[in-house]
C-alpha cells in the first residue's frame, strides 16, 4: 500500500498498482462489483489480444485503481452517491439536474483517477 495526501480518514490504505493489490482492496471496500471489476478485465485482455496492444489492460487497471480510490474515501463516495441519485432522479438528460450530476460525475471520477496517476 503506497501512501497518500491527506483527504480525511481513508477506509483503507490505497493499493498498489497490481491487479492483485487493487482486487484485494476492491473486495474490502466494494466486494459487489467484483463481478465487474472481472467481467471488465476479461473484455480488456480480449481486446488486448486482438489488436496487439497493452493499453487496454493499464486502462482496465487505472480505471480500477480510481473506483477504489472513490471507494476507500467517504469524501469521494458521498459526492460520487450523492451525483447518481441526482442522475438517477431525473426523467430526461435535458434536465439540468442530470447534467450538473454528470458533471460532479466526472469530476470525482477526474480526482479519483488523478490522485492514482499522480
């Protein structure tokens, strides 16, 4: 586990940038999207394989590394919840509440993935 800048209390430790480390701390913080987290990697390695390309894979892991990253921090998680229920009350994409929830959307998923790249 490396460490972090100090964002509040951390539920746990971040990982480090194996699929091992950030599937041990996913299961910690998220153990229902496993599942997904798999189905995912199998679609990267299959893409990998097909056009010869190693991207797809670190694309799968740092997309991984910042879903935990949301997790492991209440600050991060709260947003991220509090965006889809924005998102997820709406009846129309033409609404500004969908817009200004997929824009903190993207927001904390930019911090998350900035803060594991970093």
């Amino acid at each position: 586990m490396t460490t972090q800048p100090d964002h509040g209390e951390s539920l746990i430790p971040r990982p480090e940038r194996t699929p091992e480390s950030v599937r041990v701390a996913l299961a910690r913080v998220a153990p229902h999207r496993l599942g997904d987290m798999e189905r995912h990697k199998e679609q990267a390695i299959t893409a990998a394989i097909a056009d010869g390309r190693i991207g797809h894979l670190q694309h799968w892991l740092t997309h991984w590394q910042a879903q935990v990253e949301i997790e492991r921090r209440p600050d991060l998680s709260a947003r991220y919840r509090a965006a889809l229920t924005a998102v997820h009350s709406t009846d129309s994409k033409d609404d500004p509440a969908f817009r200004s929830g997929m824009s903190d959307l993207a927001a904390v998923e930019a911090e998350a993935q900035q803060a594991v790249t970093a």
